[in-house]
C-alpha cells in the first residue's frame, strides 16, 4: 500500500542560496577563459568545498565529495584514457567537477568524444582552461565561498538550537518541539521509543489512522532498530525514506528521533539539525519521565487509598482526584478489576513494569483505565460512560466493557494467559471500595474452584458468591463434618482418594466411565469407591437432595480457608 505520497514543495533556504556551485564558478573573473564542455545541468547544483589539484590519476580516485579537481592539459593529454575510465568511479563519489587548464581551445579534439560522453552521461561538469590557471588563487576564492556557505549554516543552525532550547526552558513539551522541528525542516519528525506509541508531529497526528496506519506500523521501534542507529533507515511499506538519529538518554530506554523525507529531500542543514536536536529532545523526554515518577507515585497512593476505603469523603475524593489528573465526570460508572498475571509475571518487579507500561503513551488505549500496584495485586478502575449503560442491556455493555479491556491489556503487556477478575459497576466514588473487595473474592472463588474463563466477574459468580459469603460459624462447621470431614479421614486411612473421586465425578456430570478415565484408575475402582462414599455418609446418588448436599458441601469446603478438611 503507497501511503503519504511525497510532496514537492519548494522551500526557499539560506543553505541553498549559499550553496558555491560550479555554475558560480563560471562566473568568477578568474574562470573568464574557462568553458563548461559537459554536465552542463549537473553544473547548476554541484557545491564545491575544496580544490584539489593533481598529475596523479591515482590521486583523482581517492577524492572527495564536493572536490573540484585541477589538472593540466600536458598531463592530461598523456593519460586521457585513464581519465575516462575513471568518470564513473568520480561521479560515485560525487566530485564537483574536472578543471582541465592549460588546454588551448584548438586542441579540443584531445578531449576524447568518449570522454565526453561518458561526462554527459554521469553529470560531471567538465571544464576546459585556455591558458595558465592560477590554482592557489582559485582555492583562495573557494575556500572564502565555502566558508561564508559554512557560516551561513552554522548561524541557521544556531538559530534553530536557540529557538528549540526557548521552548525546552518554556516547558512547553514534547509535542511543541517535535511540531517547530516539522517547521524547520518542512518535514515531519517523531521520537520512536520501545514499548511506546510514537509522539508524532502536527501533520501526522492530523492525518487519518487508516490514511498513516502503513506508514506507524513501519515507524516502530522493532523496525527502526534493526536498521542503523544513525543515518537513513530503510522501513517496509513506507512510501518515503527516514532519517534516524539515537536520543542519547540516561535511565531511561532507547529512543530515536525520525525525519521523514515527505515533502522535499533532507539538506545537509536538516541532518545537522537533526543530530543536534536529539540531544534537546532526549532532555525532555528524560524531563517526562521525571515528571511521570511524580505523578505515578501520588497516582498511586491515590488509589490505593480509594481502592481500601482510606478515602471518606466525596470532597475529599474530588480534591486528591484533580490532583492526580483522575478527571471523572459525573455519573460515569466505575468497576474495580483485578489483574490476574500468569504465576510466572506476578513478581513485584515484574507489577511494576506492568503498571509503567498500562500508563505509558501505547497503553493508554483504555481511555480513563487507572492502574495501580496495590500490595501484591495489580488494581485497574475501568470508567464507563453513562450512554454505554443507558437501557436494557447493561449486562451486556459491562461484559462488552470487560472483554474489550482484557483484550487491551493482554496486548500491551504481552501477557496471552492474563485473566480479569471484577466486582460490580458502582455510580459513586465512594462504593469502589466493595467493588474492590468483590474482585478479589472473585478470584480467590474462580483460583479455589477452577472457574473457566479469562474473565471472571463477581455478578457472574452464582451460587459461589452465595457460599463465600456464609459466615463462618457452628452450622458452616456441621455441615462441613457431616460431608467432608468423613470421606477426610477415610483417605488419611486408607488413601482411597475418596474426596478426589467425588470431585471429579460431580466434575463430568455422573459419568463414571469418563470419571476413571480422568483419575488415569480402572472403571470398577471408581465404582467401589463411590459405594464407599454413599456407605460412610450414608448418601445415594440417586438422590438429588443428597448429591446437592454432597456437592455444596464440596464446593464449600474449598473456598473455606482451614476448614474442618484441614
């Protein structure tokens, strides 16, 4: 897909204008016997830095870029075979071009009709010199062009650095800078920085998502750092090039400043520019991570006080809110969840990294999402809009808000077996405090009693948040000697693995024969240690009143922390 095709706009410049062309040269009153024979176009924008005068062939391959190179007519005439072999290798290292001097306007026929073909074809401007050409002359005037060129860039370089550094010192931020470098360079930039949307100028955070979606997926750090760390980048599917420079930074990650070459080609002045500016750049961004330590840590304590209850008071919650930026308007219902990290990720470090990354530019998809490290658990309060749970399908616009979410942070963290436990929607900031306890008995119940699912909701619980909220007490002990302390004790005796057998049966539905393929036992081992069951207890199976009890029984005594199965 072409995207952002470029645009050719033509934009005056100091550089340009102080660019000392070999079609300048022509016109110094020391050229005044000098003739252009061929490159006639290459001779309007070829600049010239040094003069370099020489009777080495060898001498001529090693040249620079920008060299004017000087040589007589004798030596010439001697090696011009040898000259117009080496027109390729010269234009390659894109010499302004070849003074021939001392060469009388009669002897043109020594230029070879080939060598001037081959100076045509490759744009060397190729000029012939009548008479004796004062060389040290010659490289005195374009050293003093060069230098005035040199000056007029370094002083638009200067200007850009101070006009940048004003508005670093203003604390304007990012976004400021990165729109006045679209403006110096008449192009767009963006910094690109691991695990990170990328901060993009004015006209590209103007275009359509659809329009520069190609062009983002390219402009990522996975991309950018595979190619050189300075220099131009080559991206798949970008239908421009991009100038890339590192953002030297200290305890912060890796970020690069790009430019991308969209609407005129990068000057000299521009790559400067560019090399210089990251080193402002990287002072900002060090400065937003500074700034996001701070807010992250009242952040923090913010809703870990509101998440416990620390927080008594609808003013008192308005005040430490505006604070911390929470800006919640009126009436939008809050849900506490609970992020459940794989055993693997739920170290403190690793809650850490995860709640920077929820925060950082590319995880701020969920808009509103708030998170937290709240003791060992990753907390998250998820705003939904009046609008979204107007009418009769409230249930589905909370399953709709919940599965959305987990899709988000299953994608920003890199986490595919990432699990969501939730407590109810609540219309008041000071009722998050039980939809917080709710998430949490929501996963010690689905952790307890193995309930599927990446989402487990504290409404969705049924008779589980039924059984959780019985209060410990004589009844809860009864009940639980009568079913479950037996089968108990009958397993410490004699190993029957009693208790696990009616699990798994109750688990496939009465299914004997899937029951003992699940236990890895023979069919009629399963079946003597359900008759076993229905002994002790004094149960049958057959009986839906006593197989509710068995099964309630079961299902209570998991989620009862040291219970009589203890």
């Amino acid at each position: 897909m072409t995207i952002m095709p470029r645009e050719e706009t033509h934009i005056d410049s100091p550089e340009e204008e102080a660019l000392f062309t070999v079609a300048d040269l022509l016109l110094l009153p020391i050229m005044k016997s000098a003739r252009l024979l061929a490159g006639e176009r290459s001779a309007q924008s070829r600049p010239i830095a040094r003069v370099h005068a020489s009777e080495s062939i060898e001498a001529f391959a090693r040249a620079k870029a920008d060299d004017l190179l000087v040589v007589a007519g004798s030596e010439f005439r001697k090696k011009a075979d040898a000259f117009k072999r080496i027109i390729p290798e010269l234009a390659k290292r894109g010499i302004a071009g070849l003074v021939i001097y001392d060469f009388p306007a009669e002897s043109r026929g020594g230029l070879l009709p080939e060598m001037l073909a081959e100076a045509e074809k490759y744009g060397v401007p190729l000029i012939r010199f009548s008479g004796e050409l004062r060389v040290s002359e010659l490289s005195s005037v374009v050293t003093e062009r060069t230098v005035l060129r040199e000056n007029a860039m370094l002083a638009e370089l200067n200007g850009r650095l101070k006009k940048l550094t004003a508005l670093l010192l203003e604390g304007r931020g990012l976004y400021a800078i990165l729109d006045e470098m679209e403006t110096m360079l008449g192009n767009p930039v963006a910094v690109v920085r691991e695990r990170d949307n990328a901060w993009l100028s004015q006209s590209l955070r103007d275009k359509e998502t659809a329009e520069i979606w190609p062009l983002l997926q390219s402009l990522t750090y996975r991309q950018i750092d595979r190619g050189a760390s300075d220099g131009y980048v080559p991206l798949p599917n970008a239908s421009c090039r991009v100038y890339v420079k590192s953002i030297p930074e200290q305890k912060t990650k890796q970020s690069y400043l790009a430019a991308l070459e969209h609407r005129r080609k990068l000057r000299t002045l521009d790559k400067l520019s560019i090399d210089r500016l990251s080193l402002l750049v990287g002072l900002e961004l060090a400065n937003v991570e500074a700034v996001r330590e701070v807010e992250d840590e009242y952040l923090d304590r913010f809703l870990h006080d509101w998440l416990t209850g620390k927080i008594v008071s609808d003013a008192d919650w308005r005040l430490r809110a505006d604070v911390c930026g929470c800006l919640i308007p009126d009436g939008t219902a809050l849900v506490a969840a609970l992020i459940g990290l794989p055993a693997s990720g739920g170290s403190p470090d690793r809650l850490r990294e995860a709640c920077r990354l929820l925060r950082s530019e590319r995880g701020r998809a969920g808009e509103g999402l708030l998170v937290a490290q709240v003791g060992e658990d990753l907390a998250a309060v998820l705003p939904i809009s009046p609008e979204k749970l107007a009418g009769d399908e409230r249930d589905s616009a909370l399953t709709a808000a919940l599965t959305e979410l987990s899709e988000q942070l299953r994608e920003h963290l890199g986490e595919p077996g990432l699990k969501l436990y939730a407590g109810r929607a609540v219309q008041r900031p000071s009722g998050l405090q039980s939809s917080w306890t709710q998430a949490k008995y929501a996963r010690q119940v689905a952790e307890v009693c193995g309930l599927p699912g990446e989402i487990v909701a504290y409404d969705k619980l049924g008779v589980y948040s039924l059984l959780y909220l019985i209060p410990s007490g004589e009844e809860r002990e009864q009940f639980l000697n009568r079913y479950s302390l037996p089968l108990q004790l009958a397993d410490r005796k004699g190993g029957g693995r009693l208790t696990e057998t009616l699990e798994m049966f109750f688990r496939c539905n009465g299914n004997i024969k899937l029951t003992s393929e699940k236990l890895f036992a023979h069919y009629n081992t399963v079946v003597y240690r359900l008759e076993r069951i229905q002994t002790i207890l004094g149960v049958s199976f057959d009986d839906p009143e006593d197989r509710l009890q068995l099964h309630l029984a079961l299902k209570l005594g998991q989620i009862t922390p040291g219970s009589a199965q203890d």
